[in-house]
C-alpha cells in the first residue's frame, strides 16, 4: 500500500530516466532482427515482425491509460508518446519492407495493390492514419491545435488499431489464431475505455496538464468528450 | 542399361526395415553398395545432410532426367525447415520441430478404386516400382513463394499402370495419414483431415507427375512428407500431398481438402499462372527461397511447353 502509494507520484528526474528505458527497450525487436538469423526466407521475418510490432506498440499504448486509471501511477502516461511513435517507426520500416524488397519500388504495382488486396488496403489505411498522429504528437503541435481538437483527432489511433487488426486477419491463409489473439485484446482494451468514466473535468484540459496528456494515442480522447457533452 | 536398372532397383527392404538407429538406416537405406560398377553409373547426387553428418548418400545411382532444370537448387537447409505441412502446424518451422512423432515404417499405400488389379503396397515395394530418378523441380508455393529442389522418385505412372485403371476411371484422389497421434496438427479442426488431393488422370499420368521418396540423394526428411508423396511442379505446392496412404481412382473429381476448406480461393486446377491471382494477394511475383527480390512467375511455373496442352480449350480464369 505505502509501495503503491509511493508509485503513483514520480519525481521529473525519474520519469526522464524511465523514459530513456522505455526509448531503449522499444529497440530491442529491431536490435533482434540485426543479429537474428532471419530463417529462410529473411524478407518475410522482416516484413511480419516489422508489422507485429508496430500493432504490439499501437496496443501498448492504447492500454497506457487504462492502466493509469487501474493503478494511479499518472506517469504513466509520459511514457505513451514514446511508445506510440515506436508503433508508427516500426510501421514505417513494415512498409518500407514492402516497397523494397515485395515491390521493388514499383510504384503503379503498389497502387493496385491497396486498390486490390483487401488486407493491403486496411494495412495502408492504418499507416496513413498513423501520419498525422505523429506528426501532431509533439508539445508544440498540441498547443497550436488546443487540447480539444488534438483529442479528437487522436481519436483515431482506435480506427487505426481496428483496421490494424483486419489487415492481419485478411493476409492469413486459415490459421486464424494470431489475429483472433488481436482481436480479443482490442475488445478488451476497447471496453476498458468505455467502462472507465473519465474523471477529467473541462479544468483538466487547460494547458499545464497538456503536458502530462500528450501522446499518439488520445486514450482519454473520446471520453473526455463524452464527460463535456 | 540392364545393369543400371538392377542397381537402382535393387534395395534391401529387410534391412531398411530392420534398421535400428536412424544413421544406421540412413546408411542401410543405400540404394546400392558402392561397388565400382556402381561407382561408374552413379549419377553425382549432392548430399549436404549425408556430408554433414559422414555418411554417404541414401541413394547413389539415380537416373538423370531430361526434366530437370539447371537453376540454382535452394539449400537442403531451407528446403528441410521451411515447410508447409498443417499436420505437424502452421508455422513454417513447424513440421522440422514437430514431425518427428511420425512413423515410416511400416507403412501401406492403398491404391484402389477404379482398378482393375487394386491392391495395397508396402512402402519398400515402391520403392522398386521403378527405377528412381533425380528430379530437379521448381515448387511454387501459393503463397509467392519457391524453391528448387532435386528429388528422388518414380513416374506415378507407373504405379497407376500396376493396377491397371478401368474405363471409368477419369480422377485420382490422393490421401495423407489421418492420425492425431503422429500428427498433432489434426488435432485441431482448421483443416478438414485427413488431406485429400486430387488429380485429373491424365495430369495423374504425365510423364512430369512424380511420386517422391526422397530429396537431395537422401530419404525424404519427415518434414517434406515421408515416406512418400507427390510431386506436381506444374501446380500450387499445396497440390502435392505429402505422406499418402491411399491412392483411390475415381470416376468424380474428388473433393480436395482446400476446396472444401475456401471453394473461392482454391480450385481443383491450381495451375501456377502468374495471370489468375488468388483472391487476397498477386500471383505474378513469386520469392525465390535464398533471394531477397521477386521475381516474375512463369506460367505453369514453366513446365507450359510439357503441359500446355492438357488445358487447351479451358478458360483458365474459370478453372483455376
Ligand atoms: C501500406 C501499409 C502496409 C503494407 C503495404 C503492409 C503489408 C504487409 C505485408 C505484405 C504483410 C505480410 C503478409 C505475408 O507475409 O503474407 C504484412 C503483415 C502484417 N502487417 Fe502490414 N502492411 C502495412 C501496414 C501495416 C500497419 C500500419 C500495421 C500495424 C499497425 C501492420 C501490421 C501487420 C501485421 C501484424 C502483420 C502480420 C505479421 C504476422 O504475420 O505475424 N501492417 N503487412
């Protein structure tokens, strides 16, 4: 209790070396794959767990407040930025993956393929989506767009993660098992959010507690909203 | 060429059965002892698991074939740990990791049905059937990728020959092993099992159809199939079934395992054709295991000239 008690308030110092950890330990899937040996057919290694740990990230920090409202640690949610932009750096290399070695930037091939591949569509939507949440997931870029409309836009990060999950359902032959995991953890993460009410108030958006709220994902976004209305 | 034949259809059936350990059958499994006549007719087969391990190969004196190709073969390595074969799991390392559980011996194939002489074959009958050839084959997989490997068998034609095939007989439908026991992968209901393929006589017949018993000069790894399977090099991988134990001629087409699994993304045909994609992904690249960029696939993964004409008149959209 006193342990607890003692966690859910960090000093800055503290947080700061907890956010390098975080920074360090989001690069270790990449670090493994430089030294791993990439099996048979290294191209496919590269692409799948590019792609897996782009959604594991997208998951992660969509589970940063619920978590935070599970516990009381409120620093958690410094940590989210870190860990969202991982899921679109991860995303980033994914694609690249695929326009280098799937396409070998043949660029009208790739276009009929989003147009064509169900599950390359859903794949393209969730990184298109993934961009502008990045871009806007600085301090700077909250305070020029106003905590309201940067929730909202962040509000996105939950169409991301659903078509995340349907661009991995579409590309497997009949194991189902992997995305079906996805899919039961996003229901959960999903109804996480909506059962805990929000206990933000209008006065919690001004903004000095901007800075403890910032991430790629908007967790407290919809309900925030919901709390106004 | 007399004396060839005897060489390479002469195997010890007693002492491949007999053999305890498994380096011990590897080596009792040789075709013929190294005598120099042997020697003389031995077709140079590459061995990578036989030098690795200090034995020679498992078969020596192979018959070439002009249907070989000359590319590059993928490595014995990533042929033999990278496999599809549901029965032991879906990941690619699967089947090496989990095959073991399977028993080759003793072990039957029934060819029956539409037969005129049905009967049941012991394995190490088969195996002298006919003289075994090295085939250097492409394998396309439906999924975009390949390999080339060099395997070890017999015209399936020969087999059907055996059993003399009746007027009516116009299918040949192909079964693995159903036992959830030696393959734990049925335990799971993913796939109807046991596997069931299915051929067109006369694909069944083609001179390039072949039943394989093993790859690389050695007995076929547990994870390609053992002890014995199908090799069609002109169709989708998944076409040729892997540790078959019936072989049934039919006047219906048979009702393959895939398509009654997705009747929308597999048909009977499953021609490689870099023109017909399956309905998720592109069919006009394909990965050559060991490369890092696509390359084009060819039409009836290149056998077209050998094959072609089996299809002439057929809407290959259509009958895919
Ligand atoms: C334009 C964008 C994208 C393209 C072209 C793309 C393409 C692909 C391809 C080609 C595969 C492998 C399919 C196979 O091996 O059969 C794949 C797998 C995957 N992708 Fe993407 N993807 C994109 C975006 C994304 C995004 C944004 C995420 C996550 C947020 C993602 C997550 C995944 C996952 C989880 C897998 C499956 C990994 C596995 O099989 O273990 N992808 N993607």
């Amino acid at each position: 209790m006193k342990q607890a008690l003692k966690l859910k308030h960090l000093s800055n110092p503290a947080i700061h070396r907890l956010k390098l950890v975080v920074f360090l330990a989001c690069l270790i899937p990449l670090a493994r794959l430089a030294v791993a040996d990439l099996g048979a057919d290294p191209v496919d290694t590269l692409t799948r767990s590019t792609g897996r740990w782009a959604l594991n990230f997208l998951f992660i920090s969509l589970a940063i407040t619920p978590l935070r409202k599970f516990t009381g640690w409120l620093w958690l949610v410094r940590l989210r930025r870190t860990v969202a932009l991982y899921s679109f750096f991860y995303a980033c290399l994914h694609l690249g993956v695929y326009v280098v070695f799937d396409q070998f930037f043949d660029w009208a091939a790739i276009v009929r393929d989003i147009a064509k591949r169900p599950y390359i569509t859903a794949g393209f939507f969730s990184f298109v989506l993934l961009v502008p949440l990045a871009i806007t997931s600085t301090n700077g870029m909250i305070r020029r767009l106003g905590g309201r409309r940067w929730q909202h836009l962040h509000r996105l990060v939950y169409l991301i993660a659903i078509s995340g999950v349907f661009h991995y359902l579409w590309l497997v032959k009949r194991d189902i098992t992997g995305p079906a995991w996805y899919a039961l953890i996003l229901c959960g993460l999903l109804s996480a959010r909506m059962l805990t009410r929000p206990r933000v108030r209008t006065g919690a958006l001004d903004k000095g507690s901007m800075s403890s709220t910032i991430g790629v994902s908007g967790g407290t976004s919809m309900m925030v909203e919901r709390g106004r209305e | 060429m007399l004396i060839k034949r005897a060489f390479s259809g002469d195997p010890k059936p007693s002492e491949i059965t007999d053999a305890k350990s498994y380096a011990a059958r590897r080596c009792f499994l040789k075709f013929s002892c190294a005598t120099a006549m042997g020697a003389a007719l031995m077709l140079p087969t590459e061995s990578p698991w036989a030098e690795e391990n200090g034995l020679a190969a498992d078969f020596n004196n192979l018959k070439a074939s002009p249907f070989s190709t000359t590319e590059e073969k993928t490595s014995f390595r990533d042929a033999t740990r990278y496999n599809n074969f549901y029965e032991f799991g879906t990941a690619k390392g699967d089947p090496e990791r989990n095959a073991h559980t399977l028993r080759v011996r003793p072990w039957t194939v029934a060819v029956e049905g539409e037969a005129g002489k049905p009967r049941i074959f012991d394995i190490d009958e088969l195996l002298k059937i006919s003289p075994l050839e090295e085939r250097i084959y492409r394998l396309r997989c439906v999924e975009a990728w390949s390999m080339v490997i060099p395997w070890v068998g017999f015209p399936l034609a020969e087999l059907l020959k055996r059993v003399e095939p009746t007027g009516n007989a116009k299918f040949v439908e192909f079964t693995t092993l159903h036992d959830p026991e030696q393959m734990p992968g049925q335990r799971s209901t993913m796939l109807d099992w046991p596997y069931v393929e299915g051929l067109r006589l006369d694909e069944a017949r083609h001179p390039l159809t072949i039943l394989a018993v093993g790859l690389y000069g050695n007995v076929l790894p547990k994870q390609n199939g053992a002890p014995i399977r199908l090799i069609v090099p002109w169709k989708y991988g998944f076409k040729s079934i892997k540790s078959i134990v019936r072989i049934r001629l039919t006047e219906e087409p048979p009702l393959t395992t895939w398509m009654k699994a997705a009747p929308r993304e597999y048909g009977f045909y499953a021609n490689v054709n870099p023109e017909v994609d399956h309905p998720r992904w592109s069919q006009a690249k394909e990965r050559r295991i060991g490369d890092f960029l696509k390359r084009p696939t060819l039409m009836f993964n290149g056998y077209g000239e050998q094959v072609a004409h089996l299809y002439s008149g057929m809407d290959l959209q259509k009958y895919f």
